[in-house]
C-alpha cells in the first residue's frame, strides 16, 4: 500500500473510532467479558493512539456503532432469513 493511502486510510479510522461519543457513561452500561487479548490490544490503542483521549468504553462503543452502520442490511436480512411462518 502506497503512503499516502495508509495515511488516508489511518485518518479515516482515526475519525471514525477515536473520537468522544455521546453514549451516556459507561457505568450506566452493562459489563462485558472479552479476551484478555482484545482488551490488551483495545487499551494499547487507547492510550497511544487515542492519546488517552477517549476512554475504552467509547472506543468499543464507537467500533460497534460503525459496525451496525456497515452491516445494518446484513443484519436485518439474517433476522429476516430465521422467521418461521
């Protein structure tokens, strides 16, 4: 990949994943177990990337939401492909 597309791209996923969020705080969430290697890796990207801007909780919050954007059809279609009639 050429520099300039690694550069375009890291800012387009700097835009979309370190950023605050309005997502209300995260004790007011519901706790979630992950592999202890995600949640190395999530908190490496957090403190350096994100330079301890965000917390991991609107890192994982913004991932997810770009995820339902990306795959809301998918998803939709999946839920669809299992009704009985």
């Amino acid at each position: 990949m050429k520099k300039e597309e690694l550069d375009r791209r890291t800012q387009d996923y700097k835009s979309a994943y370190i950023k605050k969020t309005d997502a209300p705080a995260a004790r007011l969430g519901k706790s979630l177990y992950i592999r202890e290697e995600h949640h190395k890796r999530i908190s490496h990207i957090v403190h350096i990337v994100g330079q301890g801007k965000i917390t991991l909780y609107e890192y994982v919050d913004n991932v997810l939401n770009e995820h339902f954007k990306e795959y809301h059809e998918e998803i939709v279609n999946s839920f669809i492909d299992k009704r009985i009639y």
